[in-house]
C-alpha cells in the first residue's frame, strides 16, 4: 500500500482533487495585454497581405527610375531623403510614386 492509498483510507477521499475555476481571469492587466497582443496580431496579417500585393505587382512597373524609386520606398525611406539621394527635387519623387501606383494598379 502507497502513500496515496493510505490518505484515501483515513481520509475517505482523493486528496489531489481541488475545485476547478470557473470563468475566465480577473486580472484586468492581463486581459487588457491579452486584448493588444490579438490586435496587433491582426494588424501585422493585414499588413503582411499589403505587402504580398505590392512585391506581386513589382513586376509591372517599367523604367529604372521608377523601380530605383520603388525600392527606395519599400526600404522605407522618406521622399525627402530619395530626392536628396538620387539628386531630385521631392516634387519629382512624389510624381514617379504617383506614376507607379499607376503602373501597379494596370
């Protein structure tokens, strides 16, 4: 005979079963973490789809200009900053984006 047998004979019981929780938790820090870290989650899904939809239509933007542009961009660099380095006036740039949300969206 275990020791575990022995509790259950003076006892008359299973000493291991302890009430169950019902509901969820109270902790409001926890659930509020919980509530952003679903959210962001969802935003990081739709942001990852716009991404996918924009590398999908690279292909069709035509003139190394546009593309040198484009990539610029993806790499996340201002308008202000591609102007400076490629020697343009922000005007232009923001020209050529428009032109090739043009081109993308054929």
């Amino acid at each position: 005979m275990n020791i575990f047998d022995l509790v259950v004979a003076i006892v008359g019981e299973d000493p291991v079963t302890l009430p169950k929780a019902s509901g969820g938790t109270s902790d409001q820090v926890y659930t509020e973490v919980q509530h952003r870290v679903y959210s962001l989650n969802y935003r990081i899904k739709e942001y990852e789809q716009k991404i996918a939809e924009v590398h999908n239509r690279i292909p069709f933007v035509e003139g190394d200009r546009e593309v040198e542009v484009l990539h610029r961009l993806l790499d996340g660099n201002s308008m202000r900053s591609i102007g400076k380095q490629m020697r343009l006036s922000s005007m232009t740039i923001f020209r050529v984006r428009k032109y090739i949300l043009s081109q993308m969206m054929k």
